[in-house]
C-alpha cells in the first residue's frame, strides 16, 4: 500500500518510494538520511500537527508534519 509518511502509525515498517518537492526538501531530507528506496521503522507519530519520529539506518530522526507529507512510502506488511 502507498502513502505519506505522515499517515502511517508507530510500529509500522515502509520503504521510501518518492520524496514529492524541491530541491531544498531533497537536500534537508538527504541530509537526515532519508532517500529514496531507504527502509524505515516509524517510532512514533505526533498527533495534532507534532512529529513523526523514525528511524532509518539505525538513527532515530524526527520529522515535521509537513515534511513528512511529502515523504510517499510503501507500507510493508506484517
């Protein structure tokens, strides 16, 4: 199933498959350490507009609401 980084729920695993934005997201993102075909575990996701917490390549990372909008995933299953 593919969606947003910002909808999936703590717990869920998903590979990054598009990142939607300019050049300036790409750039604050890469530098995260987040890129395309990346695998990521979501640690937690903020309610009312808070961050989505992950973590990728063995780092926890946290992500703004917006940011994580732009961030298209394909859930794994369980």
């Amino acid at each position: 199933m593919i969606t947003t980084l910002a909808k999936l729920k703590g717990g869920n695993f998903a590979v990054i498959k598009e990142i939607k934005g300019g050049h300036s997201i790409h750039h604050r993102l890469g530098r995260l350490g987040l890129h395309p075909s990346d695998r990521i575990r979501v640690i937690r996701n903020g309610f009312f507009g808070g961050p989505v917490l992950i973590e990728v390549h063995g780092t926890e990372v946290g992500i703004g609401k917006g940011m994580a909008e732009k961030v298209e995933v394909e859930v794994e299953e369980q």
